[in-house]
C-alpha cells in the first residue's frame, strides 16, 4: 500500500484513540505473567469492570465457571499466542453482575518496549449462537417437514415445474428422487372443483390461494387422489408457489364404491323387473308369432312368380321362427336354469350368429374373421342365449370400431378348448377398455340401455362359464368367455 508521503504520521496518542473508540473488546495481557495491563472503554463496558478492578483478576475470576475455561486453559491459550503469534477460542466470559457472555476470541503476540504482550480481540457472540439455534431448529423442523410427515408439499415457480418436493411427495406422483422433477402436469392432472383443469388457469386462481386436487395415474391400479392448495408466496415477487397436499385417495375410493354398489342395487331392482317383463312378454308373444308365422306362409303359397316377394317372406318367417325360439329359451331362462342339459358345438353356435354379426358389420365398414377350432367344441349350454351372448359381444366391438380408423376396423373371432372348458374369443382394434365393463352396470355408450353386458354375464355364469375383457397388447380389447365341455 502507498503512503502518501504528505500526510502526517500518526502519533502513539493516536492509535491510543483508536483503540479506545472501537467497539471491538480489547483486553492486553503481559506476555509472560499473563496478567491484565490495559483494557479499552468497549471491553470495560461487556464485562462490567473499570480497567483498575481488571488488573488483579485472573482468569478464574472473569470467566465460566464450566471445566472447559478453567484458568489452566486460559493460560495455555495466551502462551500459544506468545509461542506461535496467534491463537482463536470460543471462550466465556463473566461480567461482574455474574452473566456469562459467550465470545469469540483471538489472541495476538504484540511486541512493547517492556517487552512482548498479548492482546486479546473479542466480541459477543451471544445473539449469534442464538440466531444459529434457530436455524438448526428451522432446519430441523424443515427437515421433518421434507421427510417424516404425511403431509406433501411441492414448490413449484410460475411456469408449473416443480422445484422442490417432500420425500413423501416424490412415490405419490410417481417420481425419483435425485432426478430433474419437470413440470406438475407430467406427473398429474390438475382439477378445480372436480373437473380437470390447466395449470394457467390455476395459476391464475392463485390469488393469493385456491384449492386444488391432483390425480395420479399408475398402471395396473387405482389412480392416487390428493388434495390440497395452491399458494402463491408473497414475499419472492409472485415467482414461487406452495402445494400442500394430504392424500385423499381412500376417500375418493369409497365414493367410488358407494356409487357402484347403488348401481348395482339399481340394477338388480331393474333385473328383477325385467324378469316379470321377460316372462309376461314371453308368454303374450307367442301366439301373435305363431300366427304372423301362418299369414306369411298363406302368402308364400299363393306368390309364384316373384322371386323378390318370395325371398322377403322367406327371411320374415326365418326371423319370426328365430323370434320364437329367442322367446321360449327367454322363458326357460327367467324360469328355471341350474342345471343345463343342453349340449352345442361352439362353432355351430358362432355359425348362426355369423349372418347377423355381417348385417351389422357391413354398413361400419368392418371386416370379420373367423378362426374356429378344427375340432368340435361341444360345451354344456343353452343354445339360443348363449348365441345372444356371441351377437352382443361382436356388435359391441363393431360399434367401438365404426369410430376408429377404417383401416383398424378389423374383428376377429376365435373359438379353441382350453383344457376341460370351451372358449370363444371377440378380439377387435379399437380404444381399448378403461375398467371392467362388468363391474359396471350401465353402458358408456351415447344410446343403449345399459344391461348387455350385465345380462351377458348372468347367461355364461349361470351356465357355470366365465366371461372376461382385457386389453390387447396390440391395441384394442378382448372380450371372451368359456363354457365346461360336454362329456
């Protein structure tokens, strides 16, 4: 450093000032003896003493009373500073009303015309070790908050991404700890009052809180609900928000499960009144088919020449005689059927049902095929039901196809043995299922009454078969079932 050569050299009187003005304590001890030769107005001040009662204490009687600022140890501390120029400690002093006074303290070798010294430079770190204590307890409990708490809280910033997550946050939303977190709607789907939302619109609603739920997808199970607010922090300018979330999941779950069992407890009240329809209906419309199957046959007799009349009669008696037999097997049904001594081939069944399923495919554009087992696949069952069973899974998987891609409109069905049970299978390449279609009662469909599957299902359970549904790995669904084999 440069000294401007023009100013005027201080005076020892100067640095006297100097010192005196500080507000750093200075305390000067004797180099070889230890004891106290000066101290300045600041350390007189913290340790309640003038500089004349300073000079005959020893370190006893200025410090802690604790083993660890024992005079011994204050000694040796100064002869360090002697021996080696300079030494630091914590040490703790007490005043004259008996307050002990935490401080950090270094001691420096001075050389003085008697001879070396050491002084002493401290201050009072009392408020700073409580400032500390604070933090180590915020750090704890934020510590606790982050990782031993049911509680999850996300900080996110005002894109969406989130920026910090509690451990109990990260397998809720499906993340990894350690890893880049991205934004919220990668994990979840946002909702307001139920319904999804965006994250600019909660964001927005944020002002400066608004509820907020999430849904959680995870694969194979049910998705986690949680639910909370969304918080936006004043003090950092509006740049970071809070989520606070509680996992709701079981809640929402059992809401799920109440409505189901009412629908269930609906359906079975519509079951049991479509039974009394089915038998009243059964019983009523068996003589007007039976006598609109007599008019049609007056008519073929006396129409010779008109081939187009003719084949019309013909397809109208066939779709009363199949009319006929649907009722009666309906009233065997409704009346009585646990123990079924009817035996079909499976690929006879399918058989007759494959001229309806073209009707039906062919306005949608769908192409059909037909896989059936080289062998008989005679199964224990009623017939004509069992052939509605085949009727309502294939139009059920031409309508879901009718709104897909042309080229995916492809229905395939198979029939095999599986061991000791029947099988026939309805593949087709549409949307795929979302959930059991029969642990639902009512259909998803804009137009339908909501009972085919239902009714599907007590035909093949009924008959001692299972029925199921299952998505394809290819794309699209698959719905089967499977009937004990005859023996």
């Amino acid at each position: 450093m440069q000294v401007d050569p023009r100013a005027p050299e201080l005076t020892a009187q100067d640095f006297v000032a100097m010192a005196r003005a500080t507000r750093m304590c200075l305390l000067l001890h004797d180099g070889a003896s230890k004891d106290i030769l000066w101290a300045n107005p600041a350390a007189c001040e913290m340790l309640e003493w003038s500089v004349a009662e300073l000079r005959p204490l020893k370190a006893n009687d200025m410090s802690s009373s604790a083993q660890q600022y024992d005079r011994v140890i204050g000694r040796a501390w100064l002869q360090e500073a002697v021996d080696k120029g300079a030494s630091r400690i914590e040490w703790h002093y007490r005043a004259k009303s008996g307050r002990v006074i935490p401080t950090d303290a270094v001691a420096v070798r001075v050389e003085l015309e008697r001879g070396p010294a050491v002084l002493v430079q401290f201050r009072d770190i009392e408020r700073e070790q409580e400032i500390e204590r604070q933090l180590r307890l915020t750090t704890s409990w934020v510590d606790a908050l982050a990782h031993h708490t049911s509680t999850v809280a996300l900080m996110l910033d005002a894109a969406g991404t989130i920026r910090f997550a509690t451990n109990t946050a990260l397998p809720l939303i499906g993340a990894t700890a350690g890893e880049p977190l991205g934004p919220l709607t990668e994990h979840a789907r946002l909702r307001l009052r139920g319904r999804v939302s965006t994250w600019d619109e909660v964001l927005a609603r944020a002002d400066p809180v608004t509820p907020v739920q999430l849904e959680v997808d995870r694969p194979g199970q049910d998705p986690v609900w949680l639910e909370g607010s969304l918080e936006r922090l004043q003090e950092t300018g509006g740049d970071a928000l809070l989520m606070i979330l509680h996992d709701v999941s079981e809640r929402v779950h059992g809401q799920v499960r109440r409505e189901r069992e009412m629908h269930k407890e609906n359906y079975l009240a519509r079951y049991t009144a479509m039974g009394d329809m089915a038998m009243a209906i059964a019983h009523e419309l068996g003589q007007p088919l039976a006598a609109a199957a007599n008019f049609l046959a007056g008519a073929r007799a006396g129409v010779q020449t008109d081939s187009r009349v003719g084949y019309g009669i013909d397809n109208a008696v066939r779709q009363i005689d199949r009319a006929a037999t649907i009722v009666s097997s309906v009233r065997a049904f409704v009346g009585h059927l646990e123990h079924v001594q009817q035996v079909a081939d499976l690929n006879d069944i399918l058989e007759e049902c494959l001229y309806f399923v073209g009707l039906r495919a062919g306005p949608a554009g769908v192409d059909v095929r037909v896989e059936r087992s080289p062998r008989p696949v005679p199964v224990r069952c009623e017939r004509v039901l069992t052939g509605q069973v085949v009727l309502n899974l294939c139009f059920n998987a031409i309508d879901e196809m009718a709104a897909c891609d042309p080229q995916r409109r492809q229905l395939t069905i198979t029939t095999r043995i599986d061991d000791d049970a029947g099988v026939l299978t309805v593949d087709d390449q549409g949307r795929g299922i979302r959930h059991d279609p029969f642990e639902r009662t009512f259909t998803d469909k804009e137009h339908g009454s909501g009972i085919g599957l239902a009714l599907s299902y007590r035909i093949i359970t009924r008959q001692h078969g299972a029925i199921w549904a299952e998505c394809r790995d290819e794309g699209g669904s698959r719905f089967g079932f499977t009937l004990p084999l005859a023996e």
